[in-house]
C-alpha cells in the first residue's frame, strides 16, 4: 500500500504541473489569449482526486500495523489469497436480476410502461436470490 500511495502522490504533482502548463498554453495562444476553463479544472480536479486516494491509502497503510502481502517481496502468491465469500456457479439468479435491471433501464427507450415491469421482475429475482439456499437441492 505504501508503493500505491507514493504512485498516487506522484500521479497528482503530475496533474497539477499538467494544470500549470496547459493553464500558461491556453494563456498564450494567439488566438485567444485567455483561460481555457474546462482542462484547467478537469486537471486540477484531476490533481485533487489522485491526492485523496493518496491521502486514504497511506493512512490505510498506517492503520494496518504491518505490511500486506502484496508489499513483500518475499511473499508466495497464496499469502495474498483471502477467501472473498461462497458462490454457486450454477446460480441463475444474477443473470435474470440483469435482465430485470435491463428492461427497468429500457424505460428511457421504449416508455413508462416497461419500468413497472423491471421493478417485479427485479424485486422476484432478489427475493430468489436471497432465498436460493433455503429451498430446493441446496437447502441447508
């Protein structure tokens, strides 16, 4: 994490020298002879987001108390492997939560009508999803 933070650091000197530069171009352009606004502020903007994430992973980094894996250079490729939860791959529940998602988002497209379709639909397969280990084969 530490590596992340220093990039990051690096990542908004970078953006804010970006800033300055386009900043003094624009002023210096012939033709215009002003501040061209929008790439100065997405630059500057730019600058103060990679100075958050900094600024979050290096205080990450030192509320840890030590070092991740991914910091060693001795480390195995199993040291950083956590168990990220259990999921059945043969779950269709997500693939039709999608398709309600989709015809909920079809409202912008087709009309009003489709949203009150996607909602049951999308409201069935969280509900199925939810319940998917209480019921069938893989109760529990």
């Amino acid at each position: 994490m530490r590596a992340n933070s220093i990039l990051f650091w690096i990542l908004s000197v970078f953006f804010i020298l970006s800033a300055i530069v386009y900043t003094l171009w624009s002023l210096l352009d012939p033709m215009h002879m002003k501040v061209e606004w929008v790439g100065t502020v997405a630059l500057t903007l730019s600058a103060i987001l990679a100075a958050f994430i900094a600024f979050y992973v290096g205080r990450s980094h030192a509320a840890q108390g030590g070092e991740l894996p991914e910091d060693r250079l001795d480390a195995n490729i199993d040291d950083g492997d956590p168990e990220l939860g259990h999921f059945y791959p043969w779950s269709w529940w997500p693939v039709s939560l999608a398709v309600g998602a989709v015809s909920f988002i079809k409202k912008l497209e087709v009309g009003i009508w489709i949203c009150f379709i996607g909602v049951e639909v999308s409201i069935l397969c969280i509900v199925g999803w939810v319940y998917e280990y209480y019921r069938g084969y893989f109760a529990r």
